[in-house]
C-alpha cells in the first residue's frame, strides 16, 4: 500500500492512507464523497437515470488524471525555475474498439481511452514546452493509471448508528 500524506487542519502533514467514504442514498445514483475536510458529489446524467447533481464516476477519474498533470508540471517547472504561468488540461474518454488501436497488447473488445490535450501559458522556450509535455505524462495518477492495477473488496457491516461516517 502506498502511504499519502494529508494535511491536518493546524496545517502539518499526516503520513499514511488517507481512507474516502462514499455513501449512497436508497434512491438513485447521487453519491457523497468524504475526502478528509472535503465534500464533493457524484451522480450520473439524467439520461441513465441520475439527477445529475454531480459528475459522473468518470469525470472524477479525469479530474483526477487533470489535475494531477497539471500540478506536476508546475511543480517541476518552479523547481526548475521555469517561467510557467498556467497550465490548462483538457480531457474525454471513450470506448474504443481493440482492433483499432495499434499500441494495445489487448486484440479483442474494448478499451478505455483517455485523450489529453496540455496548453502551457507563459515565456517558455520549444525545449521547455517539450521537457514539460514528457514530465505530463509521468504524474502518479497517469503512471497508476498505466500501470496493473489490484482492487481488494471486502465486505463490511453497518456501524451501528446506521449512519456512515462522513
């Protein structure tokens, strides 16, 4: 398991797993997310029966992927003392079939691509935008996502009160 530090609320970091609750309702697909003092919401869109009140499942795992290449390239780029801006990553997946894609292993069914477009704003020179576009590509969630992946369920009973803790 790979230790994440989080931050506590005095503003020191925390070794360890950081564990995210997600809690249903009885009635159709809207999620609560606890992450430590964060609240988000998921949902799916109303044409699969969702009330949309919050992104879908994939558009978390995209966010995510966004989100991370983009701190990573600015964090690189300020310790290389480079004068980046802002970075902007635009993302979409889709279901594409496995004959069609030349660099998959996997020849039959489908498979999940993600398309990523990174712009980068600021005074950089072709060799920095180049540098930063391969350091994009090697953020931990695209380096997880690329990777094998082992997902443990286990089953677990209510607490009690009932109520999950959020």
């Amino acid at each position: 398991m790979t230790a994440i530090t989080s931050t506590a609320k005095d503003g020191h970091e925390e070794p360890g797993p950081r564990t995210i609750t997600v809690h249903s309702s009885a009635d159709g697909f809207a999620q609560e997310i606890a992450i430590g003092q964060h609240r988000l919401a998921a949902d799916e869109p109303m044409s699969v029966g969702g009330t949309d009140s919050g992104p879908n499942p994939y558009d978390l795992l995209l966010a995510a992927l966004g989100s991370c290449t983009s701190i990573t390239v600015a964090m690189y780029a300020r310790r290389k003392g480079w004068p980046l801006a802002s970075v902007t990553v635009r993302l979409s997946h889709s279901k594409v079939h496995a004959a069609d894609c030349a660099e998959s292993e996997t020849k039959v069914g489908l498979l999940d691509h993600i398309h990523r477009d990174v712009e980068f704003t600021g005074p950089l020179s072709d060799e920095q935008r180049a540098r930063l576009l391969d350091i994009a590509s090697k953020c931990p969630v695209h380096r997880t996502l690329e990777s094998e992946i082992v997902v443990e369920t286990h089953l677990t009973e209510p607490d009690v009160s009932g109520m999950p803790a959020l």
